[in-house]
C-alpha cells in the first residue's frame, strides 16, 4: 500500500505543498513585489522601501527572486506534466499495437524504437526547437495583428503574452516526442504476457475487434504501471527542460522556469562578489521537487508491482 510508504507520503505531500503555493501565493503577494525596480542584488530576508520582506532576496532586474521561484516553479512543474502526458499517450498507444499484433509489425515497429534510440534526444529537441521555434512567432504575431485590427482585444492579449512561451510550447511537444520510447517498451512487454491470457482469448471469440480489446481489456489492466511510470516521466522532462533553458534554449524573459533561474544565478557567481542566492534557492527548490518526484515514482511502483517484497 502507498499509505504504508513513508517517503513516497512524504514526497506527495511536498509535491502537493509545491503545485499549491505556485498556483496561489503569486496570486496573494503584494504588487510591488512581482514587478522590477533598482533595488539589485538584495540579499534574502532585505526589506522593500514598502515594507514588504524578499524572503529570498532580488535578482539583477530587482525582482523579488521568491516570486520568480514560484511562477519558475508553475512553468516547469507544468512543462513536466504536458510533456509527460504526450510521451504517455504516444508510448501506450504504441506499444500496446505493437505487442498485440506481434510477428512482422512488432518487430518493424521496435526496431523503429531502436533507431530513435540512437539519436540523442538533447540534439532532437534543439534542432526541433531552432527549426520551428521562427515560424511559431510568426503565426503567433500574425494572430496578434489579425486580432489588433479586427479589434479583438482579448484574442490579441492571449497571442502577445504566448509569444515569450514560443519555444516552451515547441520544447513541451519535442519532449513529449522523445520521452515515449521507454514507455512504449515497458507497455508492449505487459501486452505480450496479457494478450496470451484467458481474457482476451475470450474476448476474441466473442467475436470483439482489436480496438475494442485494447480499449476494454488490455489498457485497464495497464493502468497501474502506466501511472506510475508516468510520474517518473515527468522528472526526465523537467530536467531536459532545465537544462534546455539552462543553455537558453527554453523560456525567454521576463517569463522564468528553474532552468533559467539556474542560468541567471550562474550568470552572477564569482570569486569576488558571490550572490549566492540566485543559484542557490532554484537548485535547492528544483532538487527538491525532483527528488520528491522520483520518491513518488518509487512508491507506486513498490505498491502496485505484483512481485513487490511487501
């Protein structure tokens, strides 16, 4: 049971803590707090001419580096999510038609695997990224203009404020296309010993098609191993996310994530002055979530694998 897992209980609790306070708290926090101005480099717990506390210091903007840290934490927690799910309805669609049609199709469809295998997924996505990351903007800023002149105001705030989010939205589908490989394997092995089983032998003689049959019997049967390999996903996505925006690939200012928190704190680290803080935080913050993840991971998978010691 997953109740009985201390540290997974735990990390759902952290997770649960996390996803809330980036949802909410940017939403209570004083106005003056969320918007730049020249106080720079202000150290943690340094008051505003307000009166209002930087619990986690300013950055080079002089923006509050907590306020960053949460909405950096809504963006990547979401990416991770997004990217998850695509990997997972691509990789449990797939392999579930190739371990049930078997023979030539199997083999044809794995050794397909194999080949995007050897391509290494970080080179995928940036070349992905700079390839159509251009032509995003464009038809996002044509859709701004087309709206501008037709006076369709709100359709014109939603294009411009989704320009800065042009390649996190090509980051987000390019992640989803190279994080499914893993799930299709572990799927296809699960129907290659389900679809021998006395149910779907059934099944087919009742005359049901393979649709119905992947749909009814064989996917329930899966969901247990799909959530929790799911929720081990969404870690590997928040990573190459990271480090995307880390080489600044990934989100563009002012709109922040973890990885580009990171690249600003680094940006700032030196033997003289160090602000410590910059890089501190988001790596603490983004350890931490990570961690809380794979515990979670972890967890489920002890309390739903059949041939777990408990």
């Amino acid at each position: 049971m997953l109740k009985r897992n201390r540290p997974a209980m735990i990390a759902l609790v952290l997770l649960t803590v996390i996803a809330l306070a980036s949802v909410v708290v940017p939403w209570l926090m004083p106005e003056v707090l969320k918007q730049t101005s020249s106080a720079t480099f202000l150290p943690p717990l340094a008051k505003h001419a307000s009166g209002s506390v930087h619990l986690c210091g300013t950055d080079v903007n002089g923006q509050d580096l907590f306020y960053r840290l949460l909405t950096g934490a809504r963006v990547s927690l979401g990416i991770g999510i997004l990217g998850a799910i695509i990997s997972l309805i691509i990789g449990t669609t797939y392999g579930m038609v190739a371990g049930f049609v078997g023979g030539r199709v199997d083999a044809a469809m794995m050794r397909f695997v194999d080949v995007i295998y050897s391509v290494p997924r970080l080179l995928f996505i940036m070349v992905f990224i700079s390839a159509l990351d251009s032509y995003l903007k464009v038809g996002l800023d044509g859709a701004r203009l087309w709206a501008q002149e037709h006076q369709w105001l709100w359709l014109e705030r939603r294009m411009g404020g989704l320009l800065p989010y042009s390649k996190l939205l090509v980051m987000v589908i390019s992640l989803g296309l190279v994080e499914w490989l893993t799930m299709a394997r572990i799927v296809r092995g699960q129907v290659l010993v389900l679809r021998e089983m006395a149910f779907v032998t059934a099944a087919r003689a009742m005359g049901q098609g393979t649709f119905t049959i992947l749909r009814k019997h064989l996917l329930p049967n899966l969901s247990t191993i799909i959530l929790t390999y799911l929720t081990l996903t969404i870690p590997a996505v928040i990573l190459d996310e990271s480090f995307l925006s880390f080489l600044g690939l990934g989100i563009e200012d002012p709109a922040a994530s973890w990885g580009s928190l990171l690249k600003d704190g680094a940006q700032v680290i030196n033997p003289i002055e160090s602000k410590w803080w910059l890089l501190a935080f988001p790596a603490v913050l983004m350890s931490i979530s990570l961690l809380a993840l794979n515990f979670l991971g972890d967890g489920l998978r002890d309390a739903f694998d059949p041939k777990s010691s408990d």
